[in-house]
C-alpha cells in the first residue's frame, strides 16, 4: 500500500535522475579504467601484452613484473625516501602551519591585518622557479634532504582553513587554562590540537598526497640518485631512461623476454600509487568535515 503522503516524482524528475546516474555512471568508468587497464598489464605477461587485445582481464597471468620492481634496489632506495619525505614533510607542515594559524586566529595580534595581506599576496605571486633556486642554493638545500621538508613547512592556503575551525573553538576552554596557569603553547600543544583532529586530517591528507606525489622537486633540486623520490624514478622510467637497466636486473629463474620496459611501468606505476590510495579511506570520515569547516572564511 502506497503511503498517502509520499510525494509524488514527475516523469521530468525521473529522467533528470536518471540522466544524471547514466552521465555518472560513464564519468566513472572514463574515471576507473585507465587504473584498471593499468593494473592488469601490470599483472600480465609483458612480451604477451605486446601483442594488444587485453582490455578487462590478464590473459598471461605473471608476478615477474613485481619481482623485477622490488629487486631493483634504485626503486627501493627511493621508495624509501618517499615513505621518509612524506613522513616528515606532513608531520612538520601541519604541526608548523597550526601553530601559526592558531596565533593568526587571535584578534589582538600585533600587526595581524598586515600578516595576513603579505600572505594573500603570495598565494597569488612568487619569485619564480630561479629565484627559488638560487635561494636553495645559498641555504645549501640542493642535493640535500632536507629540500623536501624545510620550503614546505608552512602554506598560507591550509592556514586559512585552519583558522576557521580554530574560531569555532570557544574561548572560554583556553580562559579556563589560562587561569589553571596554562601560557600559550601549552594551551596549543593540549587543547587546540586534540580537539582539532577533523582539520589536522584533512590537512594532513592534502599534504601527505601533495609529498607522495610530487616529482619536480627530484627533478630540479636534486642530482644524487640515492635522494630521489620514487615519482621521479617513475618519472625518469617513463621517459624510458631507465627501462633498459631495470629489464637487467631481473630476478634469477625468471625469462627477461617476459619483462618490456612497458610491463616494469605499469607495475612500478601500481607500486607507487596504492599505498596512498590505500590511506583515503581511513581519512574520509575527516576529510569531508574539515573541508567544509574550510570552505567558510570569517
């Protein structure tokens, strides 16, 4: 029995619907596939693939392709410095970029307006990549680690989302710590941030993708090929620099006319893309709140 005060959808509304799940459902597919013809080349034969025809499923099944990738210890090596640089470079933005925000967020701070006009300015304008270089150069950062964490601790962007959620907190929970004798900090360091964790995920998701997945600065800052990050190895071996060496050092036991340079790609491309992949779903339930708590600027 229909409810009497069901309301009534017009044909109008359904075909509206349903246009609207037909043109999702093909943003999804043109979305996914590229990922999935990825994966099942990675997982498929490499001098088998070479022949075409493989579009949903493997057709020669093999791991060699992952064996060649982990046995490469330049793949290693800078998977390693990914896993550290993304590490660090989160930890310290967010920490660094709060506790400014937190001090931006109080009305009384001297010379507040005109910190806050510099910083707009520069989300707009820079010096360029020279100029930026040649400041990276007379820091001694070039062909150095701490390239990666020290020009990316702080963004003026996320301190503004971290602002509006900070204004959200009421002041009467730090006049209480104040008057317990808590300074500054301590209230930061114990009562800002543990009820912060909404935005500190969300920023450090944007961070933490923005390190795993940035290239240029392998690419421009560093020469060592021990301090590379592995989405500039990826880089360099989709530019087919590298593809010769890697098909060298394949594992013992396994048949080098298995393994194509095209085949080593798309399981390094796997290889350097699931593990973050992987961290999306433990972050959403934050991510979504801390977006829309930035999307509203006091």
């Amino acid at each position: 029995m229909r409810h009497a005060n069901s309301i009534r959808i017009s044909k109008k509304e359904r075909l509206f619907d349903r246009t609207n799940v037909v043109i999702m459902l093909i943003i999804c597919f043109v979305t996914l596939y590229p990922i999935w013809y990825t994966v099942i080349l990675s997982f498929n034969d490499g001098g088998d693939a070479m022949k075409g025809g493989i579009f949903w499923f493997p057709r020669v099944f093999t791991l060699d392709n992952y064996r060649a990738v982990f046995r490469n210890s330049g793949i290693i090596t800078a998977y390693s410095v990914t896993v550290l640089r993304t590490f660090i470079g989160t930890v310290t933005n967010v920490f660094f970029t709060a506790m400014v925000a937190y001090a931006f967020s109080k009305k009384n701070l001297f010379g507040r307006k005109v910190y806050m006009t510099l910083g707009t300015i520069t989300m707009f304008f820079n010096g360029g990549l020279i100029p930026f270089f040649l400041l990276l150069k007379n820091l001694n950062l070039l062909d150095n680690f701490l390239v990666y964490i020290i020009p990316t601790m702080f963004n003026f962007f996320n301190l503004l989302i971290f602002m509006a959620f900070f204004r959200e907190i009421p002041d009467s929970l730090e006049e209480s710590a104040k008057i317990d004798g808590a300074n500054d900090f301590v209230i930061f360091l114990r009562i800002i941030l543990p009820l912060s964790k909404p935005v500190l995920a969300t920023i450090a998701l944007f961070t933490g993708v923005w390190h795993w997945n940035d290239y240029f600065f392998g690419v421009i800052y560093i020469n060592k090929t021990s301090l590379q990050p592995i989405q500039t190895y990826l880089y360099k071996i989709v530019a087919e620099a590298g593809s010769s060496r890697m098909a060298i050092s394949s594992p013992v036991g396994v048949s080098k006319s298995n393994i194509t340079s095209n085949s080593i790609k798309y399981a390094t491309m796997v290889v350097t893309t699931l593990p973050i992949v992987l961290v999306y779903p433990f972050l959403q339930k934050y991510f979504v709140k801390g977006v829309m708590l930035g999307a509203v600027k006091g």
